[in-house]
C-alpha cells in the first residue's frame, strides 16, 4: 500500500482478519511506504525515465508546510531522497530529506502501533535501512587494517574494499529510532475509546467526555506492570488541568486497552489541549506519549436574516438547517423565488442529467447579481465542467486563512473528524476500471470511512473565478471548499461532509454556522459586466482571454469602469501609460507581466530599477497580500528550476520569499509585478530511445499552477470571467463525458478461439458470416491463462526478458495468437450518432474486425501497447443498423497473461454536433487524466 490508500484505511487494513484470526498473519515486505513508490509512474520505463514525486506526496499529509521543507527540485530516481555529506574521516553518508523523513515518521508510527493493536504482531519491514541508516553511494577503501588478534584463523587481507550501498548500522538516523520504539517488544500509547482503539476523535465540546484508552502491547515472554500517569494539560501554557494514575498490568503476549476519561474543560473560544501519558517501570521512565485535542465553546447558532430559499430534491440539508435554526423557504419551481435572495441548493441535488429546477434556475437568467448560492456535498456530478473526485479525504488544510469562513478555525480542525461519512459505501466492491490500472496491484480497494472530512472533492482549477478556501491530496491539487463567482452571482460549493455531522462534531458544525452566517450577509459584489483593459501582445492577450477565460477589452480607450489592467508582452504607447497611471492613482490595480524572454516591458516602469534573471524550483508566500487568497505554497512549487525575472530594488515590496513577485502601491492603487508567465512552467519532454518524445503527467499538470496564480489573483483584484455553464452542460468532468454519450456494454462472454499458426484470416475468422459456432465461451476482463488456455507454444519471444521465456519465473503460457468474436445489434436510433469502439485494454497487440472490415489495430510500434486503450471509431457505411453486427479480434500476448483483459469494452454513441460549441473548461487543454491515487507499488 502506498498513497493511494488513505492512512486510516492503510491503519484499518486488519480489522476484518482481526475480528477471527482463522489464519495466522505475517505482512512482509512492508513499507512506510517503499522508496519507489514516490516516483512518476506515469513515465515509461519507470525507473529510468520518473522523477520523483515526493512533495507532492507527502503534501497530503502536512499541506503547505511541505513545500517548505523541500530542500531540493524533484530527483531523479538514481538521487534518491537524500543529500550526501562527508564526516571528519571523509567517509561518505546521508543526510535524510527532512520532509522524507517527517512523512516516513508519520506513517510507521501510525501503521505500526494499529496493526500491533489488531494483534499482528510479525510485521517484516522492507528495505527500510535507506532511510534508517546513514548509507554510502560510492566504494572506498580502508588501507590501514589492524587486527586485535592476530592469531585468528583465516586470510587476513591488507586491506578492505567496502563497495556501495552499504549502511552504517553505527550511525541510525531518526527515523531509525521511530522503528525501534514502535516495534519494541513492549509498546504504550493513547488510543481511541474501548472497542474503536484507532478512533482519532480530537474535537470536543466543553464539558463533553473526552474517553480514550492506555493501549498496551505486551510481545515479552514475561508478564509486565507499570505505573501509568495520564495529565490533561493546555498545549501552550503546559499548565496540567487533570489528572489519573494507574498501575494496570498486561500478561505475555496480550494486547490490552485500559479505559479513561476526562471531561473537556470549559473554554470561552476553541483552545488546544493535549493528553500527556507518562510510564514507569521500576521507578524508571519508560515511555511517554502525546494526544492532541481541541475543546470548542457550546454551539452559537449563525443569524441567518436573509430571505432563504432551499431546494433539496433528496430532502439531506433540511434537518441540518433546522437544527442550526435558519429560516427558509422550501422551493421545487423556480417561479416560487419571488423576493429570495439566497438560495441553498442541498446535498446531492445535482445529478449527471440536468435537473430540471437547475436548468430553470440558469436558462431563465436567474444566476446574476442579486442572487447568491450556498451548494451543500456533491457526489461526482455535472456541474460548471468542474473534475469531481471520491477521494475519502482525511487530511484538508486552509488556504485562505482570512476568509471570514474560517473565523474560530485552525488546521487541525479539519484533519480526521468524527464519526464517518455517509457519503460513499465504507466497503464497495473495486471498480472493475481499476483492473486496467498500469499499476500494481490491479484491483484497488477501499476500506472504511472513519475520520473522512471530505468524501468528494473537487481538482483545482486553472482559469476562471474559482478560489480554493481549503486544500488538500496530492500536491494540494483538490479542494473541498471553494467560492466562484458569475454574473455577479456569489456562489459558494461546500464539499466538506457537514450534513449528517451538524451538532455532533464541534469543527463541522461550527464551519456550518459560519458558512451559512456568511451566506446571509450581503457584500456588494462587484459589476457583473467588470473588463479588465489588456495592453498586451496578441499571444498574451489571447492567453488571457481564452485560456483564463478573462472578461476583458483590449486596448480601451478609456479605463473607467474596468476592474484592472494589465501589461505584458509589449510596452504600451505613452498615450497609455498615462491612463494606466491615472487609473492606478485613482485606485486601480495593474498587473505588469513578463517572462524572461519579456523583461524589457518593466522598463517601462520608472520605479522597478534593475531586472536580473533568476532560477528557482519553489517559490514561499511571505506576505499575505490580500491578492494572494486562496494561493498557497503549493502553487508556487514548481519541481524543477525555472527561469524567472528578479527585482533586487523591490525586495521590500515581495510578496514571496524572493522579488519574483511583487506589490508596489502607486497613488491609491497598486502594480503587481511578476516575473514569470505563462510560458515560465512550460513542460518539457523526456527524450526517450529513438528519439521519441515523452510528456510526464506531472509536467503538464505543474503548467496549470501558473494559470492558477493568474487567474486567481485577478479574481481577487475585481476581475470577471466568462464562466462556463453552471448546471446546463452537455459535457462535464472538464468535457471528458457528455450526457449525450450512451454505450452498448461488451464486456462479459465472448466466443473463442486460439489461433496457435496464425492463419485465422486465410480461414476467414474476421469475416461477418464465419460461423463459430463450435469456438469456446471465455470471459473478457480476465487472461484466458486464467480460463484455462495454458498450452506451451513455440514461439519466438525475440529479445524479451528471460524471465518470460519458457523456464522463467514469469513464464504464463499460453503465448501467440487468438481470436475473438462477437455479435451484437445496433439500434437503428443511432444512425446519426459518431459510433466508436472502445476496449479498456488489449495484452499485448490487436487487429479488429468489424463485419469483416479492419476497424482498426495496435501493434508493438505503439508506446506502451499493452496498457493503451483501443479507440476504434466506425463509420455508419460498416454497421447493419438493426441487424446483425460482428467484432472479430485477433489478438497477440507476446508474453505474460493475454487477451481482452481490460475493462470496459463496449459500443460507445455520440450525438453528431453534440459538442459542435467549444466547449467552455476552467482546466488547461490538455490537463491529464493520470490517477495519482492509484496503488503505486514498486
């Protein structure tokens, strides 16, 4: 398991064994997770060709802190995840990565301590002396060999080699010592309550009690007791408000929790208090432990004055609105909206098909100015072509701290909350798209919904109004509380799972009385008709207008009215200029970008001084400029150095750690100054064997950051954007589906044949009338080794690995050719649609047939043939609408498991001119659909 496992589900993997323990259980090979499984595994040949996505990773556990602990651009796997010192005898070690180490600590720690409790008590850890012991790369040799015993039988060399990757077991690092203490034979800790040991409730109410247990795992051969002293104290003062001794006792081998409760202190505003275990053994110290709380106030209800529509088809947001005591009106019609100026739309009110009531609501003209909208919890839906993803999400991080939101919030109130969501099966069977995965293993489970703060979550965007409030996941790419803006319309989406929490967890219902607090109070929002004036080369301003999305006028000939400027790419005429300064004076905000290649524009600034090139791999906010909410660390962390412009003589007006961006009041308003554009990120691809060019996902996706930095602070400065259809779209999850598109499934049995002498199409297999009616009956999605087709073939495996030949460890007979085949009926309702053919995957190579006409193929010239998907489209000239169609596949396995192993297979229909319209997207082009949950495992 690695990341793509949630830390709670990863600590709960036992407890259905646990529950019987029919088997005796030893995990072996257990990392924390593995080195490898920190690398781009979207690169082809993985080892030789990833970087390694270690921050991005590791974000998802300490958020924008992360980015501050990165010590270096991404490495390439031969670099590893440290940096290499020299002690006083020149002997080469290692020095961890802090961030490595901390999220290393953090994983072990929380695995190791939960799966001893559930009783597993063999854990093999695997490959973990990288990173517990200081290492040399490099061999070298000792030359002056003395012995203590010269006496000693055998040779005695005069001097020893040492080669690489040795550890230095006399010099454990850190995180050598979290090992030790958490997989000692006896082990102490604070645990959730008796009978939910790995419950992580933190959030209490004053009063409440606070109930948890002393667990104790006892490996010794012999019996233990110890004196136990547990003290509630306030985290900063460290004053100690309670506490209980005890001198509990644990049998060999037992595993035994020791209940206690304390109640929460009462507090005036949320404090932070901690649960301080101390153990004694022998009147010695033995271990001690630390258990963070948060004690909240009593509940005070939001004022909610506004005149409050509600419509919630699936009846989830009702009660939780009753229990906070908001006043509203239950609406089914848009016509009942007469003199209602919010509108809370409830959870899982917006499917995939456009609702009617939403329909109305934005076709009718009712999103505008005048008409504000509170958007409760979402399953993955169609709304504004935003990326909906179940995530299960246990670690969320603020990103606008000043948001009004927030206001009695910390981080650690959203990380881990109480009870679970009820928003996704705790236990759903895989998703049988998973088993076309390229990474192992294929099948990817989930396992529970303890702590999950945000089920559903929502990418981050690139263009357009959208402003992350909160953050989270890989690389901080999601977020579960954001707010947009069209036509004036202030639109806030609440992915957070508060619904069924209200009243009960103190850090969710106390978000939801701000939520709806703020809801109710009316800020004038800006026009909804707001430009913003482009003085700008043609590239640069259709990089703002149709990659951002920005409402915008070129050139004006007068700037009132409009909500910023900005210069980039050319230097404005004089006659410009002057407008441009006249409307800073008065109050106005300027954005003056340039790339490296664009320097020469700041000159036409007469405060900037000297502009000097720079590189840099992550930049850190220093200020928080009221134009950076809603950006963070994460958006500023580029992974490899880029080239930028500096202003030495504007250090003081920076907005991060280096004057790459910078702020400079003019008059009443401001210049913004950013050293990089649109092209600063720009990917660049690996060269791979024959000179084939590669583009990692990750590179792709690190472009969007600086759309994102764009977009978002011209959102703040007052900028409108054309924003893309809110519930109407015929296409959604950034246009990848369409609610037009229907399929035909194909998965499920498919007639069979092999083909041992590859002479099926001189026999006529692909032709629509062959009859096969003595062919064999397999099933897609599964290798027909698995079904039984084991035979050896000779056949030439050419240069492949030997490990797949005959004799190999890895050899699945059988190898060679087979044939599918299929009939299947074609309505005559879909003559006018684009008719295509999709297969999941192929292992290895296919040639397809559709009534006896090549459709298409993939063969070995394709990059990475077994895993591609096969897109096949059919002209209406091939089908037999209404009739009897036939696909014949041909099928190749050069080695390994083979066949129609992917799924889904099916017949996919698109109405022709469906998505003739451009359709409107908040992402970049090209935005990859890379899983960076998937099980990443070495």
């Amino acid at each position: 398991m690695s990341f793509g496992v949630p830390l709670q589900e990863r600590e709960d993997w036992p407890s259905h064994w646990a529950k019987t323990k029919k088997i005796a259980f030893m995990p072996s090979e257990f990392g924390f997770p593995y080195n490898a499984q920190f690398l781009d595994f979207d690169a082809p040949n993985d080892r030789g060709n990833g970087k390694i996505l270690m921050t991005e990773n590791c974000a998802r556990f300490f958020g924008e802190e992360a980015y501050a602990l990165s010590v270096k651009p991404a490495a390439r796997v031969g670099e590893k995840f440290s940096y290499t010192c020299f002690d006083e005898n020149f002997r080469e070690g290692t020095v961890l990565d802090p961030l490595f180490l901390k999220t290393k600590t953090l994983v072990a720690s929380s695995m190791l301590k939960s799966w001893r409790s559930y009783g597993v008590s063999g854990i093999g850890v695997f490959a973990e002396e990288h990173t517990a012991f200081s290492q040399t790369t490099k061999q070298y040799t000792i030359t002056d060999v003395s012995y203590s015993n010269i006496k000693t039988r055998g040779l005695m060399p005069d001097k020893i080699t040492v080669p690489n990757r040795v550890h230095h077991l006399d010099q454990p690092t850190a995180y050598a010592d979290v090992l030790k203490k958490y997989q000692a034979p006896l082990l102490y800790y604070i645990a959730g309550p008796k009978d939910d040991f790995n419950n992580k409730d933190h959030a209490y109410y004053s009063g409440e009690a606070i109930s948890k247990q002393i667990m104790i795992i006892n490996d010794l051969m012999q019996p233990v007791q110890a004196e136990v002293i547990i003290r509630l104290a306030e985290t900063l003062s460290g004053k100690v408000i309670q506490q209980v001794k005890g001198s509990p006792s644990a049998d060999p081998g037992e595993v035994k929790g020791i209940p206690f409760s304390f109640p929460a202190p009462a507090v005036k505003e949320r404090g932070d208090f901690e649960l301080r275990l101390e153990i004694l053994i022998n009147g010695k110290k033995f271990a001690e432990d630390i258990f963070a709380l948060q004690v909240f106030s009593p509940v005070v209800k939001p004022s909610v004055n506004a005149q409050t529509a509600l419509y919630d088809p699936k009846g989830k947001t009702e009660a939780m609105l009753k229990k906070a005591g908001v006043v509203f009106r239950k609406v089914t019609a848009v016509s009942e909206l007469t003199g209602v100026s919010r509108l809370i739309i409830g959870r899982e009110a917006i499917g995939i098909v456009p609702d009617r009531f939403l329909a109305d609501l934005e076709q009718k003209g009712l999103i505008k100015k005048g008409l504000d909208l509170l958007i409760f919890e979402q399953q993955p839906c169609n709304f504004a072509n935003l990326i909906f993803e179940n995530e299960s999400q246990r670690y969320v991080f603020i990103t606008d701290r000043e948001h009004p939101i927030l206001s009695g919030l910390s981080d650690p109130d959203f990380i881990n909350w109480r009870g679970a969501s009820d928003m996704i099966d705790a236990y759903p069977p895989p998703d049988p798209l998973m088993t076309s995965s390229p990474h192992y293993p294929f099948v990817k489970w989930k396992w529970g919904n303890n702590g999950i703060a945000a089920t559903t979550v929502v990418r981050k965007t690139g263009a357009g109004s959208l402003r992350p409030i909160l953050s989270c996941g890989f690389d901080m790419m999601n977020t579960p509380l954001f707010e947009m803006e069209k036509n004036g319309c202030r639109i806030l989406i609440c992915q957070m799972d508060i619904t069924s929490r209200y009243g009960t967890d103190p850090a969710a219902t106390l978000l939801a009385n701000n939520l709806l607090a703020f809801f109710s109070s009316r800020q004038e929002s800006k026009p909804a008709d707001a430009k913003t004036a482009l003085f700008c080369s043609d590239e640069y301003a259709d990089f703002f207008e149709n990659d951002l999305l920005l409402a915008a006028e070129r050139n004006p000939s007068s700037l009132v009215g409009c909500s910023a400027a900005i210069i980039a790419g050319v230097k404005p005429d004089n006659a410009a200029l002057k407008k441009i300064q006249d409307f800073a004076d008065q109050g106005g905000i300027v954005f003056c970008i340039g790339g490296r290649a664009n320097a020469d524009i700041f000159s036409a600034l007469p405060f900037t001084g000297a502009v000097e090139p720079v590189s840099a791999f992550r930049l850190l906010v220093k200020n928080r400029n009221a134009l950076l909410r809603g950006l963070g660390n994460s958006d500023f962390y580029f992974r490899d150095v880029k080239d930028m412009n500096y202003f030495p003589q504007l250090a003081g007006n920076s907005l991060l750690d280096q004057p790459v961006l910078c702020a400079v009041k003019k008059g009443r308003g401001m210049y913004i100054l950013a050293g990089f554009d649109h092209n600063t990120l720009k990917e660049k691809p690996v060269v791979l064997p024959g000179n084939k060019e590669y583009y990692s996902f990750i590179d792709t996706y690190i472009r969007q950051k600086v759309y994102r930095i764009f977009s978002v602070m011209l959102g703040n400065a007052g900028a409108s954007f054309n924003m893309p259809a809110l519930f109407t779209g015929s296409l959604y999850q950034n246009s990848w589906n369409s609610t037009d598109e229907v399929f035909i499934d194909l998965n499920g049995q498919w007639k069979f044949s092999l083909d041992a002498d590859n002479k099926g199409e001189k026999l006529g297999w692909q032709k629509k009338d062959f009859s096969d009616a003595n062919w064999a009956i397999v099933e897609s999605g599964l290798e027909w080794e698995k079904q039984g087709y084991t035979n050896e073939l000779p056949f030439d495996y050419g240069n492949d690995s030997p490990n797949f030949k005959p004799g190999g460890k890895n050899h699945t007979p059988y190898d060679g050719y087979a044939w599918y085949r299929r009939e299947i009926i074609i309505p005559e309702q879909f003559r006018d649609c684009d008719i295509t053919l999709f297969f999941n995957r192929v292992d290895d190579c296919d040639w397809t047939y559709f009534n006896g006409t090549q459709a298409g193929f993939t063969d070995q010239n394709t990059h990475e043939f077994w895993n591609a998907k096969r897109i096949y489209k059919l002209p209406a000239s091939l089908i037999n609408f209404s009739g009897k169609n036939t696909i014949a596949v041909k099928v190749l396995d050069i080695h390994g498991g083979g066949g129609l192993s992917g799924l889904p297979i099916q017949l996919e229909f698109r109405k022709k001119n469906s998505a003739s319209a451009k359709p409107v997207t908040m992402y970049i082009n090209n935005l990859p659909k890379y899983d960076v949950n998937a099980y990443h495992m070495w």
